[in-house]
C-alpha cells in the first residue's frame, strides 16, 4: 500500500513521477489524494499509468481537492458510492480489491480539505 499527497497530478510531470515511483516500489494499491483533477481538463487516460487501473472521484463547484486509487491490473477492483446522498459534500472514494481468491480488501481514500464545505 502506497499513500500519497500528490499536491496536483495536473502538473508537468506528476504522472511520470508517479508512474516511476509505483513501478520501482512495485505497488500493489497506490491512495491519492489532492489530485486536483477536474473531468472536463484532464481524462482520464491523460493521468492513467501503465499496468494499473485508476478510480477516481475529483472534487465538484471547487477548485484543488479530490481523490484517486491506483490499483495493479493483476488484481481486480471495483468502485462504488458507499453514501450517494453525501457525494457533493465528501471527497471520498471507495474500492474492493481482490488480491487473490482468498484476500479481498476493502480500500477508501478521503480528502479532507483545510476549509470543508461540511461541519
């Protein structure tokens, strides 16, 4: 497991960077936060990396924030909302990953920002 605060995957490099350091560490599950990643600026193959499915859920009406998990194509993921009524308010993401047919995990991923929108 690979926790990060990326600070921006948006900029110059921060991909490559990230790619380079999962790959060299060999990591199974990577956990992103401030991704800063908006869906109209940057799809998502402009922030995949090889060899790893990428899940993530950007932050909504703000700017800066948000959330992703890298997860190694050798096991299977998969992603859902675990509260839709508080989607607008959380920066939150949640995975099952299966690591083997007797491991499966569940992994959630939360931003917290500096000034919330929330009490």
């Amino acid at each position: 497991m690979y926790v990060l605060n990326a600070a921006s995957l948006a900029k110059p490099h921060a991909i490559e960077q990230l790619s380079a350091e999962l790959i060299s560490y060999n990591v199974d599950v990577a956990v992103i936060s401030e991704t800063h990643l908006k869906k109209k600026m940057h799809t998502d193959s402009a922030v995949q990396i090889t060899e790893y499915n990428m899940f993530r859920r950007d932050r909504q009406g703000r700017k800066g924030g948000g959330v992703a998990i890298y997860v190694h194509s050798s096991h299977t993921a998969s992603a859902w909302q675990a509260t839709p009524k508080l989607e607008t308010k959380f920066e939150m993401l949640w995975l099952q990953v299966n690591i083997s047919v007797h491991n499966t995990y569940f992994i959630g991923a939360l931003y917290h920002p500096p000034t919330p929108i929330y009490q």
